[in-house]
C-alpha cells in the first residue's frame, strides 16, 4: 500500500491532547494543504482563522458552553453540563474556517479543506479531530463578537473547525467499517 494510502487509513479523530505546541513549519504546511483543495469554480472562497491563545479559545468555550446549556437539545445540554467538557478538547491550537457566502458550494468547500487539514496534519504526526460546534452556534452574537475578535472576517459564515496537537495515548483502532455502501456498475 503507498504512503498516502496508509496515511488515510490509518488518520484517527483524536479527542486527548498534550499541551505541547504544533511547530509553526508544520502549521504552515497544513494551511497549505488546506489551500490546496479543490473548491467550487475554483473560487477558493474560504477562510482560515488558527487561534494558539490559550485565554481565547477558553473565552470561545465559555460562550458555546453557555449555549449548549441553554440549548433544546438535549445532547447538548448533556455535554455541557459535564464540568470537564471541552468542545476543543483543550487542544493548542484551534482553525476555524469560515465561507464567502457569495461562493459556489460553500460548505464543501470547507470540508474538504478541513480533511486536507487531517490528512496533512497526520502525515506529519500532528493528531487532529473535526468539531463541528461552531457550525450550530456561530451565529450567536456573543459568539459571533468573539469571532470577530478573533479576524473570522464579518461577512462570512462559520463552517467546521479543526483541532491540533499531540495525542496523549496511542491513537484509537478504527471502527469496523459498514458493509453494503458500494456498488458496481461495469
Ligand atoms: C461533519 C463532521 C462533524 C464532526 N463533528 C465532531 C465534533 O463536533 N466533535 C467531535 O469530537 N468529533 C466530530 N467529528 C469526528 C467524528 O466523530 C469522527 O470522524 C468519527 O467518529 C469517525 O472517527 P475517525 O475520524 O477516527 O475515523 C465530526 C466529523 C465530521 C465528518
């Protein structure tokens, strides 16, 4: 099996981080690669917001936190009500990406930089995981001022963020995969 092969099989979402910081080198690369994906028309209408400040990404969790609790999902208000619970998993660092909505296939575009983050990331020894919760509450104005703060530019909307670090234990086996989700026309 080739390397790029091996490497998107074996890519995990990883949920427990070290504290040790991503080299700047290897943040670069993976914004490249994010750059590097294909996007509707070519437009590239996305945006990269990477946030290592510790104090801001707790402020972000504090805001989302709020709002799951108040939430009427219960799932939420679950996971917020764990005292532990950290959207970010206290990772060291946080890329929110964010949409021009006057481009084509906005939110796909987003997710397949998002996955080229992954994949990048993880041909690196970089552990990563996709969180989706700014997806739900981005909009909040709470929310949407921290955001601000933080360059997501104001007229764009907010899609899947990625997170970034060490894993602290070895990474967990993929799940068997469902059978049944191919067929064959020749
Ligand atoms: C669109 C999307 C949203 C996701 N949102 C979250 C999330 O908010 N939090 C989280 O811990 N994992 C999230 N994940 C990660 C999935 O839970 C994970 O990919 C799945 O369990 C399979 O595990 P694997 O990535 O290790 O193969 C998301 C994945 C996708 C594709």
């Amino acid at each position: 099996m080739n390397e790029i092969i091996q490497n998107i099989l074996s890519r995990r979402s990883v949920r427990s981080y070290t504290q040790e910081q991503i080299s700047d080198e290897n943040l670069n690369l993976i914004l490249e690669a994010a750059n590097y994906a294909p996007s509707g028309m070519g437009q590239q209408g996305w945006h990269f917001t990477v946030v290592q400040n510790k104090e801001k990404v707790d402020e972000l969790v504090s805001a989302v936190k709020e709002l799951m609790k108040n939430s009427s999902e219960e799932r939420f208000q679950k996971m917020a009500g764990n005292p532990e619970f950290n959207p970010f998993y206290n990772a060291p660092t946080v890329i929110i990406t964010s949409y021009d909505k006057s481009s084509a296939t906005v939110e796909a575009n987003c997710a397949v930089a998002l996955q080229n983050i992954f994949l990048a990331a993880h041909s690196l020894n970089i552990s990563s995981c996709w969180i989706h919760i700014l997806a739900y509450f981005g909009q909040d104005p709470k929310v949407r001022s921290i955001l601000t703060e933080l360059g997501v530019p104001q007229d764009y909307e907010v899609s899947g963020s990625a997170v970034l670090g060490y894993s602290d234990k070895p990474l967990p086996a993929a799940a068997p995969r469902k059978e049944g989700t191919v067929n064959f026309v020749k």
